[in-house]
C-alpha cells in the first residue's frame, strides 16, 4: 500500500473512533450544532501547526482558500442540517456518493487519469456504504425528499472540497493553504450557534471530556487525510479507501460499543446480514484501489 492510501487507511480509522466517542455526547443533550462548533474550532486548532512547514503567501489568489473553505463549511452546514431537521439513516448513505462524485469531478475535469478499475471501485464502494449504514425497520422517516436533498448537496460540496485541496494546495505549499482554509471554516463556524438550542455554557460538564475526545480524534484524523490529498492527490482512490471509516465504525461499535453507551451492537440479522455484504463490496474497493 502506497504512503498516501495508507494515511487515508489510518485517517478512516480515526474518524470511526473519533464519532464513536461523540455519539456519547448525543446522550447528553448537547444537540448536533453546539457538537459541530466544538468539533470544528478543535479541527481548525489542529491544522495551525502546519505553518510550521512553511510556503508561499499568495496574495493575487486569496479567493482561493474562501472558496475552499465555503465549500467545506457548505458541506457541513447542508450535513448536521439534514441530521437535525430529518433522519440520519437516510442521510448517512446518501452522503456516501461523495466517493463517486470525487471520481467523477476529477475525470470531468482533467485533473488526473481515472483508470476503469477506479469507476468500479467508487461505485462499490459507494453501495457499501448503504449496506452498512442500515439500521433496522425502526419507524417512519422524516422529512425523507428534503434529507436526500440536503445530503445530496453536502457530498457535492464535501467532493469539490476534496479536488480542490488537491488541485490548488500545491501552490501554496502544506504550511500556507490548509491552515489559512480551515482556519477559515472554523470562524464560519460561529453561524453553528445561531442554531444551537442552548448557549455553550449549558453544555453539562460530564460531557466535556467526550466531547473534546472525540472532536481532537476528528480534528486530527482530518488533518492526516486533508493533508495527504494536499500533498499526494490522488483524491479519487483516497476516498475509496477513506470510505472504509463506515467498516471500521461497525467494528468498532460491536468491540467496545457498551462502553460509550451505544446500543447499535443489539441490532437484527437482516441488519447484520446487510452490513456483512457491505463490508465485502468495502473490501473489495479497496482491493481495488490497491491492485
């Protein structure tokens, strides 16, 4: 495995952790925005050490990092809306076209060669994904068109995101263009609180430490896969490897999913049936990627 596949392995890793640990907070009434702020100021706290590796100020193309940092800041507005006004069971696999709609952004544009065995790849991948984000027949959905909209939208944004970084970065060098770009998403990210509930004051104080946990895994575990597309590129096979976070997530909930309180262990065998075929089609993505 090569050195960037290999970092978006471990990054994917980190992300099933690192959401593991904030499903706590959910018990907690913490509410998804106050969640997103925190977890945000944390991620754009742990890219500023990258000034440390130095580049190249470019002032003509300053709209570039605002771009960049709109389309993030996009995808995750578009994201916790859809997990706050409609269902995150069908959000979830929605948002995992964002593994296609990277393949496709990159042939449509011309950025980089897509080999054949990377379409196949992306759309395995993609449908492993669904598979494993099933959760059982547990009620109506709500809100089901405006969900499929809203996730629809945020894996665009989240996609354009990922070639982006991958396209313009190597300009700025690792030291100049992600700091400035997350740093930026970050203070967008004060528009979370408009839409909290509650003031970050009320945050009960048992949920703090799940909460700066699990938001510094993410933070970090960003910064090795947002990096690695910086750097590398290679967006389109990252991601399919990246997308194993939904296997890793499922893993991790039946190993040690009692002890932060989840309770997606005890679900039925229709549910694991599904998430065993998809952990094959993720499996063999992967395998993809890698021959």
């Amino acid at each position: 495995m090569s050195l960037p596949l290999l970092f978006a392995l471990f990054a994917a890793v980190a992300y099933a952790s690192g959401a593991l640990l904030l499903k706590r907070v959910g018990d907690f009434g913490v509410g998804v925005w106050r969640t997103a702020f925190v977890a945000n100021a944390i991620c754009g706290l742990c890219f500023q050490p990258l000034l440390l590796l130095g580049g190249e100020w470019q002032p003509a193309l300053w709209w570039q990092p605002v771009v960049v940092a709109g389309f993030f800041f996009a995808g995750q507005w578009c994201t916790f809306l859809a997990f706050d006004r409609g269902d995150v069971s069908v959000a979830t696999p929605v948002l995992g076209i964002k593994v296609l709609l990277v393949t496709v952004i990159v042939a449509v544009a011309g950025t980089a060669a897509v080999p054949g065995r990377l379409w196949i790849a992306a759309a395995l991948a993609t449908a492993g994904i669904a598979l494993l984000n099933r959760r059982g027949r547990g009620g109506a959905h709500r809100h089901v068109g405006f969900t499929i909209v809203l996730a629809t939208l945020a894996a665009a944004a989240y996609a354009c995101f990922d070639v982006l970084v991958q396209t313009w970065s190597p300009r700025w060098g690792l030291g100049r263009f992600l700091p400035l770009t997350i740093g930026l998403s970050g203070l967008l990210s004060f528009i979370f609180l408009l839409r909290a509930r509650a003031p970050l004051r009320a945050i009960p104080r048992p949920a703090w430490p799940w909460l700066i946990g699990g938001s510094a895994v993410l933070g970090l575990q960003s910064l090795l896969f947002v990096s690695t597309l910086a750097h590398w590129g290679q967006a389109p096979a990252a991601n399919v490897v990246y997308a194993s976070r939904g296997l890793w997530a499922v893993l991790l909930v039946w190993l040690v999913g009692h002890w932060v309180g989840s309770r997606e262990q005890h679900l039925g065998r229709d549910v694991l049936v599904g998430r065993l075929a998809g952990a094959g089609l993720m499996m063999s993505a992967i395998g993809l990627v890698l021959g």
